[in-house]
C-alpha cells in the first residue's frame, strides 16, 4: 500500500547528545488529518520540523509517497508549511503574498494568477485580496497563511500550533473552517496542538507523545475511552485511576484489588497478558460516574448494578456554569473526582455540599491498563 507518508523509526539526537524524538513509526493515507499532541517539549514540533525538512533526521526513514526524503531540502519536499506566527509579508498584498510560492517556482504569470484566483475563491477572500496584511484581523491572516500553503497544491499540509494566536471564540470558527476545507481539498493535514479539544475535534487520529516517544496512536474517541498507556490515561480527559492488581478476568473484564476495594473495567489488550497478580491501573473517565446520596442508598442494589463498582466519597464541590453541573468529590484517601453533566441530571439542591454521597460506573466504560 502506498502512503503519502510514511516515518520508520525515525529519531533525531541533537550534537549535545540530548534526544528529542525516538523511534517514531507512523503510516498516513491521503486525505487524513493527524494530530501530534503532548506536552511542551515532547517531540512533536521537532518531528513536524524533519518531516518539513528544517531538522535533519539522526535515524530512520521518512517516506513521501514512497520516496525516501531524509536528505531532499525542503523547497523540493511535496510539503507546505503554516506556522502560528503566520509569516507574511508585510509589503506585499494579500494576493502577492499567496502567490509568492508559485513565483518562486518560476510558474508563468498567467497559470500563478489563475491558481491564486482560484484559491482566494475557495477561502473567500475576494474582499481583502489587495489589501496588506497588517490592516487585516488575525482569521484573516490566517486564512491568508491557508490560501499560501494550499496554492502550491502540496502532497502533505504541515501546520505548527497556527491556531494558537486567535481567540477562543475565532478559534472555534476557524477549526470548523479547516476541517471542512481539509475533507473538501483531500489533501493530508498533520496538525502540532498542545490544545487536547482541538486534537480530538479535528483529527482523524491523533498522536500523543512524552519525552520524545509516541505514548498512543488513535482515533479521537478511541482515545478519550481507551487509553493504552497511564500517561494517556493522565493527560487525556479527566480520569480517575486506581492501582492494583489483578483478582480474575472473565471475558473482557478484569477485577482488580485496589485500596478502595475490589473493582472491575474492561481489560484493553495492552502490554501482554492479563494475568492474576499482574500490577494494572483502573482507569475511569469522569463521564462514566454515576453520583449516588450516601444516606439511605441500597447500597447493595447499586453494588449488584455495577458489578461491584461502589466508592464512598464526600461533595465537596457543587456549581451550575448554564447548563452544566460541575461536581467535585473527594474520596477517602483525600483524592478529589471532578465530574460534569446536564444539569437535568445532577439539579442543585439534589445533593448538599459536604453530604456523603455514592460513586459507581459500569464496569464496560473504565479500562484496566498495565501498570508501569
């Protein structure tokens, strides 16, 4: 099968000896749009940067529709590049500024005009084609630094956290925008965001990565539920997770000893066997939760319920943001639970802050994961 691209074990070491990115293995069909996601320092710009081409590869290989590039500079890769600081060109107009690629690539004036006519048509930018840049709002700008990157029709669209100077508000507006323009062109997008909503809003898979290696590959949702690893487990959504170890495993689901009791998640295949004894982590999302008063629960009705799955705990924590009750349980062992949900559900006045109350989940919506 061919890929538009493709990295075998690519790694890069800097001279000072200090590794950034480590046997990073990764296969893209044409029209994805991937996510790098990690926290700062993590590998995931450096890696966009040897794809580019501006960072030199240490180890492995990099493929471009089946052609090694590691040593091809970058004005020759398929690839186009949009950084968040945009990097236009004050003095020229807007049509120049996105025509300035093809210019550089020596194409007839008449074919750069009608692919930059074209591309300003798509974007809508009609209106502001003539005017500079500065005197332009900061979507503008970017939608600007899309038509730039696109007009030279590229294999591969390479953007380096270009959201990340916008508002909230335009923010949101703009990742509607790319996403739709993305599926519309069929081109690849690989997307750098340390911005978690805007990986798993956009993206077809996302990469997450820590100390320059990849923790996890996976589609959004798949993500969110199912994290392969307790870096993942902490870094994406909003987990609890319980150590222990394993009691027994009957089909998919695994019962763990814990300090809180006996409890029970679905086992995600990860790191061998699911073995009795094996030291695991009990991963459940906040959304999973249910919330139960403490005073009067049949306790042994919600136990048989969720297959055992009961956690005292105090509220300690009760507000309503429009329609979203935001809860905050602390558990025994002076942890605290943040959880969320319509306020249809959890209405003000249903449980009093500082009361006792009940937490429980299906077994099926929290995951066992090796411990590490």
């Amino acid at each position: 099968m061919s890929y538009d691209l493709e990295l075998i074990d690519v790694g890069k070491v800097y001279d000072n000896g200090t590794t950034a990115v480590s046997e990073f293995s990764l296969a893209i069909t044409r029209g994805e749009f991937i996510a790098f996601l990690g926290p700062s320092g993590c590998g995931k710009t450096t890696t966009l940067r040897m794809i580019a081409g501006f960072e030199s590869i240490t180890s492995g290989d990099m493929m471009i529709k089946g052609v090694r590039m590691n040593d091809i500079p970058p004005q020759h890769r398929p690839t186009s590049t949009i950084f968040q600081n945009y990097a236009l060109f004050p003095h020229m107009s807007v049509r120049r500024n996105i025509g300035y690629g093809l210019e550089v690539k020596g194409m007839s004036k008449a074919e750069r005009d009608a692919k930059v006519d074209r591309i300003i048509a798509t974007l809508g930018l009609e209106d502001i084609a003539e005017r500079k840049p500065e005197k332009l709002s900061g979507g503008q700008r970017q939608r600007i630094a899309l038509a730039r990157g696109l007009v030279v029709e590229p294999d591969i669209l390479l953007l380096d956290e270009p959201l990340g100077a916008l508002d909230a508000n335009l923010r949101k507006a703009i990742q509607s925008e790319l996403k739709l323009l993305q599926k519309t062109l069929n081109v690849t997008f690989i997307f750098v965001t340390h911005a978690q909503s805007e990986a798993l809003a956009l993206s077809d898979r996302v990469v997450v990565m820590n100390q320059g290696r990849v923790e996890q590959i996976s589609p959004p949702h798949q993500l969110y539920t199912r994290p392969d690893t307790p870096f993942v487990a902490q870094f994406i959504g909003r987990n609890t997770i319980f150590s222990g170890a394993i009691d027994d495993r009957q089909g998919d689901v695994a019962r763990i000893s814990t300090l809180a009791g006996t409890l029970c998640g679905r086992w995600n295949g990860q790191g061998g066997g699911c073995i009795r004894g094996g030291r695991v982590n009990l991963v459940v999302p906040a959304e999973a939760i249910e919330v139960h008063a403490g005073e009067g629960t049949a306790r042994e009705e919600i136990a048989l319920r969720y297959d055992g799955n009961l956690i005292d705990a105090k509220l300690t924590g009760f507000a309503v943001v429009g329609h979203v009750s935001h809860l905050t349980a602390t558990l025994d062992d002076g942890r605290q639970v943040s959880l969320e949900a319509h306020i249809d559900k959890y209405q003000p006045g249903r449980f009093a802050v500082g009361s006792r109350i009940v937490l429980s989940w299906n077994p099926t919506e929290a995951t066992v994961i090796p411990a590490p």
